[in-house]
C-alpha cells in the first residue's frame, strides 16, 4: 500500500510539475530523489536505477543525445515535412505575432496583456473625429449615392481630399496626417455608421494601397513624387492583386511581366513587358495611379542568373498608352467604385516597381506585411462601426414601434436578436481597438488581421440579418429612411474581399497561426531547413526537446483543467469576470495540446484536413476575441453597468470555442484518438453554455433606453439629427418617445382610459382642449408623433423614378 501510495504521490508531483512547465533537469532530478526516497523506504531493484540511469543521463548531456538522438529524429522529420511553396513561406516570414502567441502556448500571461496600453486618441485626431468627419457624415446620403448618382456627390468628393481623408497613414512631411491605426480605425467605424459607399472610399486608399507600400519600400523619389500628390488628393491610388483566375490563391495569378528593353520617353532604357487582367478593384474605374501586381520573368538575364524572379509589385500611371480602365462592376447595389483594368503587352521602365528594381520579386512579402496591417483596420472597423449605429437604431426602433399595444422590444422573440446586435456592438469595439492598439505598438500581425477580418464581418452580416428580421416590412423596402436594407445588401462584400471567409477561416487563420505562434513548430522548420548540418542539428535538438516538454505539460494542464473545470487556475481578478480567464487557460491548454496531437497524428495532412484546421483556428479566434473583450472591460475602468455586455460577448466566444472543440473531436480523423482525447479534455462532460435569457432581456432593456451604457455602446458615431441622417433623427425620436410616454400617462390617469401610443397630433388637441395637458406639452406630442412616423413608416415612390434613367 506505501508504494502505491508513494507511486501516486510522486506522480502528482511529476503532474505539477509539467503544469508548472519545469525544466528537463528539474523533472530529471525530481524522479532521481523519488527513487532515492522509495530505496530508502523499501527495495528497489537495481533494474530500476539502471532503467533510469539509461534514460535519464542520454537526455540530460546534451551533446550524447544530439549525436545519438536528435540527429535520427532530425532526418525523419525532414522525410515528413511536407513542402511548402514559395509563397507560403513568404507569408509565414511577413508580419509579426502578439497576443494570440500567448493564446497558443497554453498558459496566457493575463497581467501581460492588460499591461499592453489602451490606445488614445491625439488632440489633433480628435479634432478630425469631431470636425471634418462630422461634416463628411452630414454630406452623405447613402440613398442618393447607390439609387441616383451611383457614386458619392462631386461634392463630398472634393471635400475628402480637400481635408485630407485619402492621406491619414501618410507622414505630415509628405503633406499627410499621419494617424494612428486607432484614429483611422475610429475615423471608418464613423463613416460606415452614415454610408458604406463613404467608408470604403476612404478605407482603401489607407488600407492595402500604394501610399502604404510607397511609405514602407518605395524609393525616395517615388515617395517625393507619389505622397504629396495622394496626400493632397491629387491621385486617386488602387491596388490590383484578384485575377478571373486567381482570387483567393493569389499566389497563382497569372499576369506576367518580363525583364527587356525597349523605348521609353525617346530613350532605350530597360524595363518590363506587362500583361494583366484584374477584376474587384476597388478604385479602379476613377484611380490615376494603379498598383499592380504580378510575377516577374526575367528569360534573358537581365538582372542576374535568377530566371522566375516570382510576384512583384509596380505603380503605373493609369493614364499610360496601353493601360485600360474597364467598365464598373455592380457590386451589390452598393455602388462603391469597383471595375476592373487590364493591359497587353505594356512597357514600363524597371523604375516603376515599387522600390526600385532590386524589389523584383519581393512583391508577395510585401502585400503580405502591408495586408496583415491594413487587413487588421479597414473592414473590421466598418463592420464594427456599422453594428455600433445599428445597435442603437434598432434599439431605438423596437422602443419606438409597437405592436399588439406594446413596445416590440417588450417581445422576447425580438429581446434575443436585438441582445446578439448589442453583444456584438460591444465585442467588435472591443476587438478593433485592442488589435489597432497592437497595430500601434508597432506590429504586423498577419494571424490577428485575419481572425479579425473573417469573425467581425461574419458578425456584421448576422447582426444585420438580425436587424432585418427586427424592423420587418420597413427594412425590406429601400429608400432614404431606410438605414438597414444596403447593409443587408452589401454585406456579402465584406465577406468576400480581402481574403474570403471561407478561405481565411479554413486555410489562413490555423494555417499561420499553427506555424507562427507556435513556441517550437517554427524553429523546427527552421532547424530543418538549415544548410549547416551543425547549427541545424543544434537548432533542432533544442527545438524539438522543448516541443516534447511543451506537449507533456500541455496534457497535464488539459487534464487537471478539465478535472476541476479550470475552478483552481490564475484569474487576475477575483470578480464576476474570473470564471472567463479560468476557462480561457482551460481552452488555450487544450488548444496546444490539441494541436500537436493533431500534426503528430496526421503530419502534413493537416493543411489539407480544412475542417480540422477551421475548428482549431475558431479556437484560437474565440480566444482572442474574448480576450479584448475583457481587457475593454478594465480598460474603461470596470462599468458595472456594462457587465450584461461583456457577459454575453464572453459567454458567447466562449461557447463558441467550446463547440468547434466538440466538433473537432467528434470528427477526429483517427476515431479512436478523438475518443481519448475527448476524455482527457471533458472529463465530466461539456460545461459551458449559450448566454442565457436573462442576458438578453437586460442587454435589449438598455438598448431600448437612453443611458450611460448605451452611450458607450455607440461612442464615437454620429448621432446628429442632420437631413440624410435618419439613425440621428430616430435617437431623438427615441427620447421624445419617452417623454410623450409620461405625458400620455398623465392622460390617462386624468381621463380613466388608457390611452396608446397612437395618432398623437390627434391626442394632443383633445387633452389640450380639455385642460389635461399643457400647450407646451401638447406641442411635445405633435413633434413625436412626426418622429414616430417618420420611423416606422417606408418610402414609396413614383414609378418612373425606380427606373434606371438612360
């Protein structure tokens, strides 16, 4: 009984360690003393110790275990490792990698984290937020944009490059405004709370462009020609990558140029031959200059021995002989500029590439670094932006309109959209400050760029969905007071450009983050692929021992987490916030475990196991989004009263995690290893669940009222109750609704009857006349009844006005 005893004692010890992540020697020395106690206790066969002394002191003397060890692994490991291309190489090589590191190694250091700076906003940035922004929202009328003028007003136009809208990443020497990504991101979530069409305008000139490639790798004569002119606003940039036959796999785009000479300005100079086809380009019907990329070939040797020099990227004037601006596509009746532009056969000067000639062929490295930035700011921030605005508005509206002679936000099948809208507000402010926060700090964060763009559209277009199915009749039928119905439409473009979602989800987010994040796997690949046998067999002993001890720890801490429920782990606070760090220590743990098994198990595979890669990722993304989620929590300095918001955006992630890590076991490839799993990572079974009704009913109660909470949910849009701005005119409609309800309430009490809140004008006269109510508030009544009109009634029209004027 004392040997068993002592074996499950020392056991537990060897656990705590690994969950503690103690070192080899720690760990050998550890078993070393248990033994020598045991011997001491009772007998131990000399077998024992000389098993140990086997083992032990071949791992422990690094340069034995090396030359007898790890050289044998190094050389399977090569045989396995399956082959990556050129450009996935570059990609992994781009960017750099923050947070979500931490996520991956499965202990998150939580004091790090709320350590990171919450960004602010400079004096001069706010001035723009509240200055020429708020002119810009009041310029736009999304109805007159998409249904009459099919692009934004001449006007508004003029006034965006006037102020400088095209130029916030530019440097102030080249006549920009050089914000931060914070301010470009609070600049878009603005804008997309009036207009898409507007947003997008000023996004992608500031997003994946030349002015950003220009600022990071052009030469200094491209930057002295090119950003003044795109500050001032008199360029008009684009970019093109997407071909008919390379969309998502850029890498495989089939515009080719090649290394020759030729005649330019009278001179023969050497340059390029360039054939393109690109389509989805965003600016392209009105861009004076094109950024273009594409493979470079270099047959005769022009530039030295290399032949496929791979993509590269150039900046040609658009009003080049040979360069052709093809019609606009129609994208959705969302009518941002997008067509499509083509050349055949066009010679340029080698000077064109961007940085001169010796950036021929690091095109891919460079859209991949400046994608990972701009990627992390443009559409995540129209989308969180446009659910902050359709937060309030559809709060606003389910106060507003009754039915069955009660507010529909009274509904509980209305309160469980109209939660996961504000949820979602609440979330997705939350993600984009802290991931332009890291952005500012200085990185380049491919993996978080891309789990931003995929999860904030794709709770952008289910919160318009939501907010559809809510408003009913009035969001089906387009026209000027109708703040819902483009976004329906044009959600789908969010989803698609940029990397589409099923792509980024399935391929993108796992597929770097695995390599990239995690603490071993990249330095083995490097290990391996080293051309000094020394350094690689060095590099990779140590690589691969640390990834042995990585695994065991992380099976330890899965094991122990999912045995107490993560109850006894590190929180660092004691509050109702706990439980959602404790179980994100639980689901980081399961999520490295859960990924070395799987490249242990199916190798090179798993790239191609899409399904298996998309669960993993949507571990890793519901990690990351619950994690801005809480530091937004202290970073605005713990508002009780926002707490039904942060419970639902944790809740929410969190249940999500834990239903791709279900999904994900269940359909294991190697059944078997599923079902183990499974009892290693839930011993007792699923625990998390969905936000529950409660949530809801409090969280669609605030949207419905005018409070501090409220106000934060939708800080930072625009609100003013301008002509075009119909979201402006029914948050005032809302509070006059509140008013008019205490008048009514006086009513009634004076009459007997319960009166509704209907044909208010009419109202009004009658208790006006029969002295229950003042002039003053009799007045009150008219004004909210034209509001309350003018919010629940749709736009009509003449025939002849739908159709398409020729």
């Amino acid at each position: 009984m004392f040997t068993l005893l002592f074996i499950v004692a020392v056991l537990a010890c060897l656990g705590t360690l690994a969950y503690k992540r103690a070192s080899l020697i720690t760990f050998t020395g550890a078993i070393g003393i248990a033994l020598l106690i045991l011997s001491m206790a009772t007998h131990v066969s000399t077998l024992v110790w000389l098993l140990f002394i086997v083992i032990a002191v071949p791992l422990n003397v690094t340069s034995f275990r090396q030359q007898y060890i790890s050289v044998h692994l190094l050389k399977l490991y090569r045989s396995i490792m399956p082959e990556m291309s050129r450009t996935e190489k570059e990609a992994i090589d781009a960017g750099t990698t923050w947070w979500e590191a931490d996520l991956f190694k499965g202990a998150p250091d939580w004091k790090k984290m709320h350590n990171y700076p919450a960004p602010r906003l400079s004096a001069q940035e706010q001035a723009f937020l509240d200055g020429p922004v708020e002119v810009a929202c009041a310029m736009a009328n999304e109805h007159e944009i998409c249904h009459e003028k099919a692009d934004l007003p001449q006007e508004l136009w003029q006034y965006l490059k006037d102020n400088g809208f095209f130029a916030m990443i530019i440097k102030k020497k080249y006549g920009g405004l050089e914000f931060s990504a914070y301010a470009q991101s609070r600049v878009l979530q603005k804008l997309s709370g009036v207009s898409s069409v507007l947003a997008s305008t000023v996004g992608v000139p500031n997003s994946l462009g030349p002015g950003e490639l220009l600022q990071h790798y052009g030469t200094q004569e491209q930057k002295d020609h090119y950003l003044p002119r795109l500050a001032s606003g008199d360029e008009i940039p684009c970019f093109a990558l997407t071909s008919p036959e390379a969309g998502s796999d850029a890498g495989a785009i089939p515009d080719r140029g090649y290394v020759c000479k030729g005649e330019w300005n009278g001179e023969e100079v050497l340059g390029m031959r360039i054939t393109w086809n690109k389509r989805y380009i965003t600016l392209a019907p009105v861009a004076t200059v094109l950024g273009l990329a594409f493979k470079l070939e270099d047959p005769e040797g022009l530039l030295g021995d290399e032949k496929d020099l791979g993509i590269t990227c150039a900046l040609i004037p658009t009003d080049i002989e040979g360069v052709e601006t093809g019609r606009r596509h129609f994208p959705l009746n969302v009518m941002f500029q997008n067509g499509p532009t083509r050349g055949n056969d066009v010679f340029f000067p080698l000077d064109f590439i961007i940085g001169g000639p010796k950036m021929a062929g690091r095109g891919w490295q460079m859209l991949v670094e400046c994608l990972s930035v701009g990627r992390g700011i443009t559409l995540p921030s129209n989308s969180a932006g446009g659910v902050k605005t359709l937060a309030l508005a559809t709060g606003a509206y389910s106060r507003i309109r009754r039915q069955f002679k009660v507010p529909i936000g009274k509904m509980e099948g209305i309160e469980e959209p109209l939660a996961r809208i504000g949820g979602n507000a609440y979330l997705m402010d939350a993600v984009t400050t802290m991931t332009t926060g890291a952005i500012d700090l200085g990185e380049k964060p491919s993996v978080i760029s891309a789990i931003v763009k995929y999860h904030l559209t794709d709770r952008m277009q289910r919160c318009v969905i939501d907010s559809m199915d809510i408003h009913g009749g009035s969001g089906i039928c387009l026209g000027p007071n109708n703040y819902v119905g483009r976004g329906y439409q044009g959600a789908p473009i969010a989803i698609t450009v940029e990397g589409a979602n099923i792509l980024t989800r399935s391929l993108i987010v796992y597929g770097q983050g695995a390599i990239r994040c995690h603490p071993y796997v990249l330095a083995e690949l490097d290990a391996a692929n080293q051309s000094d046998e020394r350094v690689a067999l060095e590099d990779f002993d140590k690589a691969v021992f640390g990834h042995i001890g990585f695994a065991i720890s992380n099976f330890c801490r899965s094991l122990w987490l999912g045995l107490t429920n993560s109850r006894f782990s590190a929180s660092p606070f004691n509050d109702e916030t706990k439980r959602y760090y404790q179980h994100m220590n639980r689901f980081s743990a399961n999520l490295a475990f859960l990924s070395d098994i799987a490249m242990a198990c199916l190798g090179g595979d798993l790239k191609r196991k899409e399904r298996i890669s998309a669960r993993l990722g949507d571990i890793l993304s519901q990690l990351y989004l619950t994690s801005a989620t809480l530091k937004r929590f202290d970073d605005e300095g713990r508002q009780q009263a926002d707490l039904a918001f942060v419970h639902w955006a944790a809740r929410d992630s969190l249940f999500k995690a834990q239903t791709s890590l279900d999904e994900l076991l269940r359909n294991f490839p190697i059944k078997w290893v599923g079902k183990i799993l499974r009892y290693v990572m839930y011993p007792t079974g699923i625990t998390l669940v969905a936000p529950y009704d409660e949530l809801d009913h409090e969280i669609s109660k605030i949207l419905q009222t005018p409070n501090m909470t409220r106000d934060r949910i939708g800080q930072g849009q625009y609100w003013k109750p301008t002509e075009h701005n119909v979201v402006g005119i029914q948050e005032q409609t809302l509070r006059d609704v509140i008013d008019a309800e205490g008048i009514i309430a006086k009513i009634s009490k004076a009459t007997g009857t319960k009166e509704q809140l209907i044909f208010l004008d009419k109202l009004a006269e009658k208790a006006l006349a029969d002295g229950h109510i003042s002039e003053d508030e009799a007045e009150h009544l008219r004004k909210t009844e034209i509001g309350r009109l003018k919010s629940i009634n749709v736009d009509d029209f003449d025939p002849q006005d739908l159709v398409v004027k020729s």
